[in-house]
C-alpha cells in the first residue's frame, strides 16, 4: 500500500504486490529459504552481480536484511499517508505491506483512534499542528501526533467505536461518517455552539 492509495476510512489498492524474502523474526519465524520459490530465484538471479555485494544482504543475498518491526505489518494498524493534501486514516486488519510514504500506529483502542484522527473534530483543533509544504501538502509525522491530547476510552466506549468503524469500512457513506463526529462530540463533551462551529469537515 503506497501513501497515495490511503484514503479516509478506505483504500484503494492500486493491486501491487511486495515479494518479501524477509530474514526471519526472533525465532518466531525462519528465513525465507529461496529455493523454496525457484521462479522467484530465476529472477533474482539475473541481478547476481548485484545482489551478491549488498551491504544490506540476510543470511544470503537473496534474503532482505532483519527488519524489527517486521511483526508490525500483521497486526491491526492504522496507515496513513506520510505527505498529503488530506488527513486519511485507515484501519487495517489485513496485513497489508506498506512502502516509505506511509505510516502505521499499532497499539489498543485503534477503532476509538482511528475515528477520532478521521473526524471533523480532529481536522478542526489540529490541522494546524501538521506543517504546510508547498501545495498545500501537510506532513503527517510521529514528532507532529505526539504533542496532541486524545481522549481514553473505555472498554465499551471501544466496542461501540469497533462496531462504528467496520461498518464505515466496509461501505463509508456520508451520514455514517457524521453520526461518528457525534460520537466523538459527545466524548468530548461539546456544546451544541461548538459542534456547529466545527460542523462537517470533509476531507478525505
């Protein structure tokens, strides 16, 4: 999944796909052993001159070098883009791959998360938190996240959010998308003057 392909609550996968001969994970896994994919080994090998002087090479040339947060990817995440004119988040249970213009959050509470990054509430106090580059273009970093306070939900708070967002997920319509800001409002305990002052920000 690239940056460009992360869209709010969705995705639209451009049908790539990544050969991973990873170099195994802490005993949880071993090394992709190449010979095990001799299609793959044909075409690597016409790259052997290369390949062979790798710096960053496994336990051959074949295999990537050890990743630590290879875990990482099959777990439930929230990706976005690194750079973007727009503020999507997605919720990914997958196991989607990603590539260096994206990000990902692992952790709990994710549904409650990834609601709350995509609201208008979010858009609204925190647009600015993310420096402007040219075009418009915001850039959406770890150091920019930290600084922002978010809301601890509860258990069941979780639950209603889990519910919330598959189904956004799985058909994202408009009014679903408003009835999640008034969960978050309600959260946050908002007037009736401050929701409308921040209405419906739609910016996928």
């Amino acid at each position: 999944m690239r940056g460009r392909d992360i869209k709010r609550y969705g995705y639209n996968w451009a049908n790539l796909w990544l050969i991973n001969t990873h170099n195994g994970v802490n005993g949880k896994y071993p090394p992709i052993d190449i010979n095990d994919y001799p299609a793959i080994k044909q075409h690597l090998d016409l790259y052997w001159d290369k390949i062979s002087k790798r710096d960053d090479k496994g336990v051959t040339p074949y295999n990537l070098r050890n990743c630590a947060y290879l875990d990482d990817f099959f777990k439930p995440k929230i990706m976005y883009p690194n750079m973007t004119k727009f503020l999507p988040f997605y919720l990914d249970a997958k196991g989607f791959y990603q590539n260096d213009k994206s990000f990902m959050i692992t952790g709990e509470k994710l549904a409650f998360l990834t609601a709350f990054l995509n609201s208008s509430l979010f858009k609204y106090c925190f647009i600015d938190n993310f420096p402007e580059l040219q075009g418009g273009t915001r850039e959406l970093r770890k150091i920019f996240f930290d600084k922002i306070p978010v809301y601890q939900p509860d258990e069941e708070t979780e639950k209603i959010f889990v519910q919330l967002v598959n189904d956004i997920q799985e058909n994202y319509t408009l009014e679903q998308a408003i009835r999640i800001d008034d969960e978050i409002f309600k959260l946050y305990e908002l007037t009736e003057e401050e929701r409308k002052q921040i209405g419906f920000i739609e910016i996928s």
